[in-house]
C-alpha cells in the first residue's frame, strides 16, 4: 500500500514537472512587462477578430456585401473618382456617414440589382434580356450620383437665402468693435442655414493652423455659388493687402442684396413662361369643355334631328 502511494506521488510529481516545461517552453518567447504592454497597443484589431454578435445587423450583413460590390464600382470608374465623389460631398455638407468608399460600395450593389430586375422584367429571354439588363444596371449606377448632385444643388440655394444675413450680421458685429474671427464665431452660432456650418468649418480650420485666405479658398471650392466667390475673393485681396475688414463687408452686403433683388426679380419673370403649358394643356381643355360642351351636344342634337 505504501509503495503504491510512493509510485503514485512520482506519477504526479513527473506529470506536473512536465507541464511547467511545456508552459515555458510556450511563453519563454513571449515579451513580459512594458515590451508586452507596447506590443498589445501597437497590435490592430482586424474585423474577423471581432466576434460577430457583437456587430450590429448592418455592420454584420450590409458592410460586407459593399465592402465585395465597391472594387467592382471602382473598376468601372473613371480615374480621379476618390477626388470627385470629396469634393461633391464637400458640396453637399457632407451627409450623414456617406463616404467615398460607402458611395462606391452601394453604385457596385445597385448596378448587380440593376442587372437582375433588367433580366427579370424582360423574363430571361435573350437578347431583350441582355438590353433591359444593361439600362437597369446603368440606371441604377449613376443613381448614386444624381441624388448627391442633387443634394448639392439644394444646399448651393439654402446658402444662397442665408448668406445676405450671414453677412449683414457679420458686418453689423466687425463694426461693433468685434475681431473678425469672433464675428464669425457669432454668425456660426446664431445664423440658421448651411451658411453657418461652412463659417464654423472656417474657424476650425483657421485654428487649426491654416492662414485665413486658404480657409476660405477652400470654402470657395464648397460654395460654387458666383455671389460667394465674389465675397471670398474681395474677403482675400483685403486680407492680403491689409485693408479695413468693415468697408469689404459693408460693400459685400449691399452687393448681396442687389444680387438677392436681382434673383427674385429673374425668378418672377419666369412664372409667366412656366405657367405657360400647363395653362394650354391642363386648365384651357377644361374651359373649352365646360363651356363649349353644352352648346355641342345642343347642336349635335339638333342637326341630328
């Protein structure tokens, strides 16, 4: 009994000596102290490292798939289509999370739908198949584009609206005996419009260590609006020349509001030709039928009789 307790206490001593070698002998390799804590910061978590139910459903089922649909978007892009897709959603205000690789990733999904509805409303019958797979997928590729366009075109006629307050707040506070970045501080807090947040993005721009005239040059690439470029580029020379800010802005106001005169005027002028077709094809056919139609049929019927 005692000799199988000693052989058994050996077994144990051997099995537990065995498994401090194999556990030195597999973080012997491995940094300790502050080599292992650089080593964890410099390590990059990858996505497949993640566990997926962490994820939410769209990052689990809608990022892969634009992830796979953006090189195919990319391929049949022109060059240059980072540049172009910065600068139109620059325009647009930058929406929500839409960016660059997003809008590749949903042109490539949307042109494969495309390709599939085309196929299935001609029924899979070749060659029509093949033709309305093309239209759909064309269509729906540079569907993208329009709508991002489009938002810039709007949001290049809200700042319009709002600019001639902009700067009339902005003259009003540079003559009160604010400084210039202060006074556009103010107009970003208390103008509503786009106009405000392309102020504040100037501001953030000049404090982060770019001179004046490039923040606002660079709101000039923003705002294509012509009254805009008129003020950035009047707002620069004074700059560069060193003349008073309050004279440029009391100018720039009252050229604002002969510009914002003038539209209106130009846009009132046009009702009359807009007006125009739906007059002749919508409103007169009623007319002629309400009033022409009863003495037709009185006529109709007596000549028929």
């Amino acid at each position: 009994m005692t000799l199988n307790l000693i052989y058994v206490g050996a077994g144990m001593f051997g099995l537990a000596l065995l498994i401090a070698a194999l556990s030195v002998s597999v973080s012997g390799g491995e940094p300790r102290g502050v080599a292992k804590s650089l080593m964890l910061i410099d390590q990059q978590i990858e996505r497949r490292e993640v566990v997926t139910t962490e994820l939410a459903a769209k990052d689990r089922l809608l990022v892969p798939i634009l992830q796979q649909t953006k090189g195919l978007a990319r391929a049949l892009s022109p060059g240059g289509v980072d540049e172009r897709y910065t600068k139109l959603l620059d325009q647009a205000g930058n929406p929500g999370s839409w960016t660059v690789e997003r809008i590749l990733g949903a042109k490539g999904a949307a042109l494969l739908v495309g390709l599939v509805l085309g196929a299935f409303y001609a029924k899979f019958q070749l060659p029509t198949a093949l033709f309305y797979a093309l239209i759909g997928g064309a269509a729906l590729f540079f569907l993208p584009d329009l709508l991002i366009k489009n938002l810039a075109q709007r949001r290049q006629e809200e700042t319009s609206k709002s600019l001639a307050d902009a700067l009339d707040m902005l003259s009003v506070c540079v003559e009160a005996g604010q400084g210039f970045d202060a006074a556009l501080l103010q107009v970003a807090r208390n103008v509503d419009g786009p106009i405000s947040g392309e102020f504040a993005r100037v501001i953030s721009e000049i404090q982060i260590g770019k001179s004046r005239g490039e923040a606002f040059s660079a709101m000039g690439d923003r705002v294509t609006l012509p009254e805009v470029k008129n003020f950035i580029t009047a707002l620069v020379q004074a700059d560069r020349l060193g003349l008073p800010i309050a004279g440029v802005l009391r100018e720039q106001t009252v050229n604002m509001r002969l510009v914002r005169r003038q539209k209106a005027e130009e846009k009132a002028q046009k009702v009359t030709i807009k007006i125009l077709f739906p007059l002749m094809f919508c409103i007169l056919p009623a007319l002629f039928i309400v009033i022409i139609g009863p003495g037709g049929i009185r006529m109709m019927s007596a000549f028929g009789g």
